[in-house]
C-alpha cells in the first residue's frame, strides 16, 4: 500500500476552483427559469463530474441530504480518483467535502441576486459532521471574537460589536434572513438602534461579507441551516471571522441523528474554530447570479466568464479569479 500524499492546499485550490465554476456555469443556464428543482440537479451534476476528476480520495460531510434523499452528493459519499481509478489510488490524499452546489436555488430560478456555489475542503476530520438541521448564529469580522455571547440579550451583542469596531450601535447594518421564526429577533434589532438588512436565502454569502471589510455588514444573527454553518465556518478561518453557534434541532428525529453523527450535548455552543478545525482549509465560491461578493457567469457567442473566491487557510490565500472558457475556434474573440 503506498503512503498517502499529504494534503496539497495550493494545487488543490486549483481543482476545487474548476467544480464551483463547473457547479455555477450549469445552474446560470437555468436562471430565471423558476424551477429551482432543476436548478440544483444541474447544479449537483456538474459538480460531482468534476470532483471524480480530482486526484484525491474524498467524503461528503456535508452535502444534499442523506443517500435516500440524494441520488449524489449524498453524506457519506465518495468522490474523486481515488475511488474512480482502478489500479494503485492509496497514495491520493483523504479529504473531506463540504458542499452547497447552488446556494441559493430560489435566487436562481427567479434571476435574483447573490446565488453562488460552495464547497470546503479540509483534511479527514477537518469539518464538522453536521445533521441537515437549523443552527442558530452569530457571525462577526476580526476584532469581535471572545465579546460575544449567544445567550445575552441582542442589544448586549450589538454593543459589543459597536465598541469592537469604535462605532456606535446606530452605525451597524446586521443581516437577518426574512423568516417568520426572526420576529423578536428583527425586533430587539431595532430597538436596541441598529439597521437591518433582511434577504430572503443566502446566509452564507451573508456571513462571509460580515467578515469582508468595506461590505457595510457588521454581523449576521439569526436561524439558519447548520449545513451553510459549517462551510460559513472554513470561510471565516481563513478570512479571520469569528462566529458563535448552536444546533437547533426541530424534532426528535434530528436529536438522534446528531447522536448518531457522535454529537452528544444538544446544547453544545460552537465557534468557527470547531466547526472547521482543519489544519490544511480550502473555500471556494463561484457567482451564479451577480451580488454584493461575487459576478454572475456571463456568457456570449465563444464562451462564457466567471467570478470565483478561492481561500486556503494555511497558506493565507484570498484570491478573487476572474475565468474566460473559450467555447470556439480559433477565431474567438475574447470579450473582456
């Protein structure tokens, strides 16, 4: 059995750059078209091709469900050439997948901003095993970390972060998905004086804005999925963001499958740091519909342009990558 080859953040950077590209390019070519169900197949399609094209033996740990509710992309499953090539594939390095192939299907299937597609990367053992259940959260830039805490009122917290960031609490703009379960929330927002930006999907390109200066988003707060949390999680390592989080699970079902996935205390509040606590991180992103973060693909007569962020912890990496795919022949013009 050969040795396996230690985990490479920067060559794979560079393949996980193509499955988020491949990901957004098939789902922009259903934009507008208001079925969000085939948005996302297309969407999982394309990224499961080009994840068996990698050199590497990976899991899903977060993904689109369990294998009876996925027919790929499943929790569990195995992707890359490590498990699609016969022949001697041990040396290929063990890695660890998180993905969300279009966050953001409603965004998509009504032509609406900010629709992207994810995925993290991370050693074995790198990234939480999440259940597909609610996550209650507090996202926040550098400088907050260690003022916050998830049980203290909401007008503590925005203080908190104010004095963090030498502002006041009526300078703050805070993020809050527009759901009903965030009434109070929305409503000790304003009256402790902050503003409020409420979306309707997206909470993971929320919280990565929270951690971006110069996107006038000081925090996320609020309910979201804990899937998004764990890949909001590898974005903040290696953007130096800070989050607090919870499971909040909805039934009885969700608090066996949190036992089941070795997550003992319900209860158990979490940071960034052990929702990835991988040593080698990876984050990439590719615009579906053009937002706040990221360009949506384009396409013309030769090809098509994307908008990608790729980021990799250990070697402190942020890179904004701007693609042409030539289509054509050889008397393409590039459209710039």
């Amino acid at each position: 059995m050969s040795e396996a080859k230690p985990f490479a953040e920067k060559e794979l950077a560079l393949e996980f750059l193509r499955v988020v590209e491949a990901a957004a390019i098939a789902a922009a070519r259903t934009m507008g078209k208001g079925d969000r169900t085939l948005s996302d197949h297309v969407a999982v399609e394309a990224m499961r091709m080009v994840l068996d094209t990698i050199p590497i033996r990976g899991t899903v740990v977060i993904g689109e469900g369990e294998r009876d509710e996925a027919p790929m992309l499943y929790i569990g499953e195995r992707v890359g050439l490590g498990y699609t090539r016969s022949g001697d594939v041990d040396g290929y390095p063990e890695v660890d997948i998180a993905v969300d192939p279009l966050e953001g299907t409603n965004l998509c299937a009504t032509g609406a901003p900010n629709a992207i597609t994810v995925l993290a990367a991370a050693e074995k053992g790198g990234l939480l095993f999440a259940p597909d259940t609610y996550m209650e959260k507090i996202i926040v830039g550098p400088g907050c970390a260690d003022r916050l805490d998830l049980d203290a009122p909401v007008a503590e917290n925005l203080k908190a972060i104010a004095r963090s960031l030498d502002r006041d609490v009526e300078d703050l703009v805070i993020i809050v998905l527009d759901r009903p379960r965030h009434e109070q929330l929305i409503a000790d927002i304003r009256r402790a004086g902050a503003r409020i930006k409420l979306i309707g999907d997206g909470d993971l390109s929320a919280g990565i804005s929270a951690a971006v200066a110069g996107t006038n988003v000081h925090a996320v707060m609020g309910i979201g999925g804990a899937p998004e949390g764990v890949l909001t999680a590898a974005a903040l390592r290696c953007l130096n963001g800070h989050m607090l989080a919870r499971l909040k699970p909805r039934h009885e079902r969700d608090i066996e499958r949190m036992e089941h996935m070795g997550i003992g205390d319900v209860h158990q509040i979490y940071t960034e740091n052990d929702l990835a606590p991988g040593r080698n991180l990876i984050f990439a992103a590719c615009g579906v519909t053009s937002g706040s973060l990221l360009d949506g693909v384009r396409f013309w007569g030769g090809g098509k342009r994307t908008h990608s962020l790729v980021m990799t912890y250990r070697w402190r990496h942020i890179r904004f990558v701007d693609t042409i795919h030539l289509d054509g022949g050889p008397d393409t013009r590039v459209r710039l």
